[in-house]
C-alpha cells in the first residue's frame, strides 16, 4: 500500500521513534510502513490519521493485487 506517512512525519519534525511512542507502536512498526514492506491495522491506519489531523485517505493510497488500478 502506497502511503504518505514520511511525508507526514518530515513535516511535522518527528522522528521514527517520536511517532511510534506516540500511537503506540514500535519505531521498526513504523519504518517498514513507510518503507511500504508492512501495512498498518486499520486501527493503526486511524490513529495515524487522528495524531496528524488528516483523512485516513491522505495517509494512505490502497493497492488491488499489488498494483494502483
């Protein structure tokens, strides 16, 4: 799944670390979302959008059978 969290992250001035402590996570949890190699909970995919204020499909972009059709 394709998704803007770096993005996000670089922006507001956190590191890996500083975001995962705040949702509650791993900072390897959110390294491998922004690396695209894991793809969050749904509930996980909310709390990110919630800490940065944002719809969950700014963060977010879904594949179908691994492609963006």
């Amino acid at each position: 799944m394709n998704n803007e969290v770096r993005t996000y992250r670089e922006a507001a001035d956190l590191s890996q670390g500083d975001l995962a402590a705040a949702v509650g996570v791993s900072r390897q949890t959110i390294n491998a979302i922004e690396r695209e190699r894991y793809d969050p909970s749904l509930e996980l995919a909310f709390e990110l959008a919630a800490y940065f204020d944002c719809q969950i499909e700014d963060l977010f972009e879904p594949t179908l059978n691994g492609t963006n059709e």
